[in-house]
C-alpha cells in the first residue's frame, strides 16, 4: 500500500496500526432498530447541525434526518439530533431502538433523565 501511494506522488508520514481487533457483528434482534445520530457545529457557538440514520435488524435503512439548527454548541447539537431520532420513533411507532451517539455526555444526560434536559 505504501509503494500505491507513493506511486500517486502522495507524501507523507505513515503511521502503522498499533494493533488490530477482530470484530464480530451481531445483528439487532427483529423487530429492533438502531439509530446512529451526530451533531456538530462550525465554532462556539455557531452555526449548527445534526442527523441520524435508522437502520433495521437487517441494517437496511428505515429513515434518516439532517436538520441545521442555528447557532448552538456541539454538545446542543448532539443532544438534539438524539432528541430528534427520539421524536421519529415515536412517530413511526417502532417501540425498540438502540441509538448510538459519540455524545457520551449527552447519552449520560438522557439515561439520568436530568431535568437539565428539555
């Protein structure tokens, strides 16, 4: 792979993978669905916006969103795209979801149902 991207004229410092993990998948159960959301933001605050995609047991993709927000935080604009993944469910009355989200945060937030959140 190395001599490919030299090939291309690429230049750079080349890091090696300290070690590799085997990874094995496990599907959702049927009737479940898993919805992977995200938010970000250009500065703080600035202008923001968050997504998600909802996926079947089967990983096909039922839904998704992406909403630009305004001016917000990151972590606002996190906690709202899980918000928002939350609402659709509802919506479309899928009773079991697993959301995945890199706001550990805001996932904490969400599981202590703090009144901090709206």
């Amino acid at each position: 792979q190395y001599l490919l991207l030299y090939g291309l004229h690429i230049n750079g410092r080349f890091f090696r993978t300290p070690q590799i993990f085997l990874v094995h998948w496990i599907p959702l159960l049927p009737g479940w669905s898993k919805i992977y959301t995200d938010g970000s933001s250009f500065g703080q605050p600035e202008s923001s916006t968050c997504c998600g995609v909802f996926r079947n047991s089967r990983s096909f993709v039922l839904d998704y969103f992406v909403s630009k927000l305004g001016m917000d935080f990151t972590f606002e604009a996190e906690l709202v795209g899980v918000m928002t993944a939350i609402s659709i469910d509802f919506v479309c009355s899928w009773q079991r979801f697993w959301i995945k989200s890199d706001s550990a945060y805001g996932m904490d937030l969400l599981n202590s149902r703090s009144k901090l959140v709206p």
